[in-house]
C-alpha cells in the first residue's frame, strides 16, 4: 500500500480525529484513491464503504448504496424505507460512513441514506449521528439525470441533482478538504493548464498550447484513444484485432455467486489475439503493472504474456470480490463478507476506451477524440487530465469553446463551501478554485 504524502496524513488525521461530515475533493491525480483505501485499511471507527455504481463499489471494497440501505431504485422522495431487523442492527453498529464517487449520487438518493439511519439508529439528527465522509471530484462526475418524471421532481424540489442540495446539509454542515498536490504530472505549466480546463478558465493562450501539442502527427505505434462514444471505442477495437493476423482465443470468465446485475468489473468473455493492445484492470501486488497501464499481448494460453515498455510480464486471472457488511451480536462489530467472486484475465482491449471509463485511469500518452461534441460537463477534464504531460497528447480535432464544460451548481457550491486548509506546504501554489 503506497504510503500517504504528509498532505493525505493530515486529512486522515482529520477524518480519524473528529466526527465532521467531510468532502474529500481534488483534482486528478491527487491521491483520493488512495487514501479513500488507508481509511478503509486504518481507521478505527467501525466504517462501511459504499458508492452509487456496482463497478465502483468493488473498486473499493464496498457495496452499493442501494444494496447497502435497500432502497429502491429510482427518486425514493418521500416514499417508505422499509428496514428489517438486520439491517437496522448494521446500521445501528455504523460509525462512519465513508462514500466514493459522490458526485454521482443525487440528492435524493443521499437525503434517503440520512432518512434510513434516523430510522434505523431511531436518532432524529443528520444521518443518525453518523459521521460521513464523501470522496469524489464534481469538475470530473455528474449524477446521471434520471427520466422526464425523474428530472421535473428535481427541478421542484431540490436546488440542483448534486449531493450537495440534499435537504440534510440545511441541518448540519459539509466541510471541504481540497487535496491539492498532484501525483500524476510533474510539469508545472500542464498542470496550471488542467487547472483552466477544470474551472474553465481557458484562455486564447492556453487553448492554442493544447491544440497546438495536440495537433502532432499519431505515431505508427498508436497510443490508447480516449473516445466519447461507446460505439466509437467498440469500432476501433473491433477493426483493429480483426486486422491482427492469428487465432482469436476467447476466455471465459468465472462467476461464482450474486453479482447483483450485469455490472463486471472485467469481460465476461476476453478474446484476443497475439498482438492485442491492452490495458490492466487492477494493480498487480508485485508492482510490475498498475490500473491503466498499457502493454501488447505476445502470448495466449493459460498464462498470458503482456509486453510492457520492452519487459515481459506473465499474467493470471484476477479474482474481484463482492463484499457484504453484516453485524456481528457475539462481537458487537461490523464485519466484511465475501458473497461473490469474479475471476478473469485483469485486460481489456485498449486500443480505445470511453472516457467515462478511463476516470481514475493513467496514460503517458492517448489520442483524445472528442467526437463532434462534448456531451457533459468535466469530460474535456478528464480525458485531459488522464495524461501524465503534454509531450504524450494527441487529439484528432482541436479544442473549441464549446468543449469546456462546467457545471455553474458545482462552482456555486464550492465557492460557498466552507474549506478546511491542510497545515502542510502546498506543492501545487495557490488554489484557483
């Protein structure tokens, strides 16, 4: 487990320390992640961790928020929660609850989250008198808006869809904790450049940088294209293992157990062929691979070769596990059960990946297709900010105006939040938020 930068140690300190609602926010490549995995690993608070997307929840070790609380899929509003005696005694046990991705939870799901703990722990305060705390980047991941129905109980009811307009924060207050040094990029003036895209405040100047950087020649070695569309990520790797000469190999995966839905963390049937390009799904515990890192297949059997950067690296199938918190009455103590297994190869095809798919992802270098637009705010960001410098940019159209997309409700509610300012040296200079 990589160890945490005094920065991360000391909004640890803080979660650990006290029992504030806390936003863990930051820019891309600052380390949420990992110290979202040091709370979960360190913390002494009986904690459990949940987020709004299957694949999100096994990312961390947590389950689902709906499959956590029970709640019923769609606008909960003012609709009965309906609580057995387990569940009530989990959440009785609960004393912090930790949330990755918040940015694509909606206020009304969060609003009945607090509603289920007062049920449960029959404590009429915010969230029971849990402590929560909150990880996630709003310049990077919107909710996703639900049916027309779904979008007009919205707009009469809450301020916005974002978490931060659920009606508990008129009771009690979030404070934000901004991580601010960047693990990603070390060059200080591509980092001023995410900076601008994130806030969008992207002058003439910076614009012509990345068009300009952007706009170089693809080599023949092409790199992974970030891509909008799922349909334009499912073309491009489909034409280019079709045009690899050799038998494709297809390997199933295994599993064992409720995986609740369709939501893999892998493919369910990985075909490839020598030469495939690829990209690992998970660290590698003997550090020869990360999440993200790209290489080419120069084997297929029950072990398969990857090639990356000129070193051969064996690769075995990955176990996922789906987790279950549970109450222990003898030990009178959360505890964390496996009900479901995937097993597969850790590799997807890369030589394209949807941009919403390459969140919390690292490239040295990528082709950005934007398509003919953006479709949401924060997707210019994050495909950008994927990259480790500008050297490794590529783009098949440049930049315009349009691209840069911020949401005006996250930009209300950051500017009105109050921050807690680490005492550590800021790396990064000062904020532009």
């Amino acid at each position: 487990m990589p160890e945490l930068s005094p920065e991360q140690r000391a909004v640890f300190d803080l979660i650990e320390g006290t029992r504030r609602h806390v936003l863990v926010t930051g820019r891309a490549g600052t380390g949420k992640s990992t110290l979202l995995n040091h709370l979960s690993w360190n913390s002494e608070k009986q904690l459990v961790i949940c987020a709004p997307t299957g694949v999100a929840a096994l990312n961390v070790g947590g389950q689902t928020i709906h499959s956590l609380f029970k709640l019923p899929i769609g606008v909960v509003a003012d609709r009965e929660i309906e609580q057995d005696p387990i569940l009530r005694r989990l959440l009785g046990a609960v004393e912090m609850l930790v949330i990755d991705e918040v940015s694509m939870v909606n206020a009304d799901l969060l609003d009945a989250v607090d509603r289920s703990l007062r049920m449960a722990r029959k404590r009429n305060e915010p969230f029971g008198g849990v402590q929560v705390v909150l990880f996630g980047d709003p310049f990077q991941l919107s909710p996703v808006p639900g049916d027309p129905d779904e979008r007009a109980y919205f707009a009469d009811h809450y301020a916005s869809m974002w978490f931060f307009d659920a009606k508990v924060w008129r009771e009690t207050d979030l404070a934000v904790v901004e991580l601010r040094e960047i693990h990603r990029q070390d060059d200080s003036e591509f980092k001023a450049m995410l900076t601008a895209v994130r806030h969008g405040r992207v002058t003439a100047e910076i614009a012509h940088a990345l068009n300009s950087a952007g706009a170089r020649p693809v080599p023949d070695e092409a790199p992974i294209t970030l891509a909008t569309r799922n349909d334009s990520v499912a073309r491009i790797n489909a034409r280019a293992l079709a045009d690899l000469k050799g038998p494709l190999k297809t390997m199933a995966a295994s599993v064992n157990g409720d995986f609740g839905g369709r939501a893999f963390p892998g493919e369910e049937k990985l075909e490839l062929k020598r030469g495939a390009q690829v990209m690992f799904l998970r660290n590698d515990p003997e550090g020869r691979w990360v999440n993200g890192s790209i290489g080419t297949v120069t084997k297929l059997g029950r072990i398969i070769e990857v090639d990356i950067d000129g070193e051969a690296v064996e690769v075995h199938p990955a176990t996922w596990e789906r987790h279950k918190y549970s109450y222990s009455p003898a030990t009178k103590a959360l505890k964390r059960d496996v009900v479901a297994e995937f097993t597969q190869f850790p590799l997807r095809l890369a030589w394209a990946v949807t941009i919403h798919k390459s969140q919390g992802k690292t490239y040295d270098s990528a082709v950005v297709d934007l398509g003919t637009r953006v479709f949401s705010a924060g997707q210019t960001y994050v495909a950008l900010s994927r990259l480790t410098s500008l050297a490794g940019l590529y783009m098949t159209r440049p930049l315009r105006p349009r691209d840069i997309i911020v949401d005006q409700d996250v930009v209300r509610f950051l500017t009105g939040a109050e921050r807690i300012r680490m005492s550590v040296p800021d790396p990064a200079g000062p904020s532009t938020s």
